[in-house]
C-alpha cells in the first residue's frame, strides 16, 4: 500500500537529472551517484527521495526521516568530539602501556577531532536549514539540476561521512598506540577487536545495493 502511494501514476514522472546515469555508458558516474544516494537517503537511487517532492504527507514524513537521522549522526560526532579531544588533550596514565601521544597516534586522533567537529557542524547547519525548507523551494531551487540535486545529497549525508573518517582515524590512533609499545598480548586484543567488526560495512554495503 505505501509503495502504491509513493510510486502512483497521478505524480508527475521523475526528470532525468534525477536519474542515475547508464551504468553501461557511464560506470563511473553511475556508481557515484548510487554512492551518493544510499549514503544521504539510504537508498541506491533517488527515486523515493523525487516522489516525497510531489506530496505534502510524502515530504513531511521523508523530512522527519531526514532529520532524525541527522540529529542521530549529531549525536554520535558529538561523542567522538569527546572521546577524540580526552585523546589530543591529556597525557596516557600508562605510557609503557598505551602511549597514544605518539607522533603517529596523536596525528591520527588530533585528525579524528577535527573531522568529529567539522561533521557536528556540518549537521546541525543542515539539520536547522533543511527543517525550515519547504516541499516547492527544494524542488524547484535546491535540486533544480543534477549539481544541484548533487549538492543537496552531498550536504545531507556529509555528517555521516565526517563520522565515519572521524571514528576510522581514532581507531588508527589507537591501533597504532596499542601496536608501539610491542606488547603481544595487547597486540591480540586490539588485533582480535579489529577483525570482529571490519567485515560488517562491507556486508552492510553488499546487502544494500540490488
């Protein structure tokens, strides 16, 4: 019933800008732009996010979907802003142990920090924009050509993509303070805790795409 609702041929069709480009011609771009898509809507096109455009209900409920899945991103940066800043400001209380103020490490977590706040403000600048947009002007205006429909998507699932480099720079930090001080045990640890989540994104990404 919901699809029928989103997808029903009273709407008016959706313009090719919005279409992703033939993957036989143009594998690239194509990829991108399905990259794009399921990082800022969640979805491998654009498609739903175009019929959302042509009904009040449809857009306040992908506007409310939008939004807190921002504010959700906004959260979580806001965490690692923490995390990475205790990394960057304060002295290992056992140095022998993890001595994350290494070059290497201390690079890596100042570089989490930097991504973790540039994120949290990217996010809340679009949360408090895209909440005040109307259904007309982001049609019309914001997504009027595919750099603009581009842009668009790329402001909306640029938070997540902040946390995501944020997040993979602290664990490089602390991979490398835990590596440093050649201590086997601790090496197997971090070595085991690695492995245990690194083949989730990439079954996550292969589940998504049809």
């Amino acid at each position: 019933m919901e699809n029928e609702t989103i997808f029903s041929p009273n709407k008016p069709p959706i313009p090719d800008w919005w279409k992703a480009p033939d993957p036989q011609k143009f594998p690239k771009q194509a990829f991108l732009f399905r990259a794009l898509c399921l990082i800022s809507v969640a979805r491998p096109s654009a498609d739903q996010y175009w019929q959302s455009f042509t009904d009040d209900d449809e857009w306040e409920k992908q506007q409310k979907k939008v939004i807190n899945r921002l504010c959700n991103t906004n959260i979580v940066a806001g965490l690692m802003l923490t995390t990475s800043a205790v990394f960057v400001s304060t002295q290992p209380p056992l140095t022998s142990f993890l001595p994350y103020t290494l070059h290497g490490s201390y690079i890596f977590a100042f570089l989490s920090f930097t991504h973790a706040l540039g994120g949290l403000m990217c996010g809340l600048a679009v949360v408090n924009i895209y909440e005040a947009c109307d259904r007309t002007w982001v049609k019309d205006v914001l997504t009027a050509s595919r750099f603009r429909l581009c842009c668009i998507l790329l402001f909306i699932g640029w938070p997540g993509i902040s946390l995501t480099i944020s997040i993979t720079f602290l664990m490089l930090a602390i991979l490398i303070a835990c590596y440093a001080p050649g201590v086997w045990w601790v090496q197997c640890l971090a070595t085991a805790e690695v492995l245990s989540w690194v083949w989730l994104p990439p079954l996550f990404a292969w589940c998504t795409v049809p």
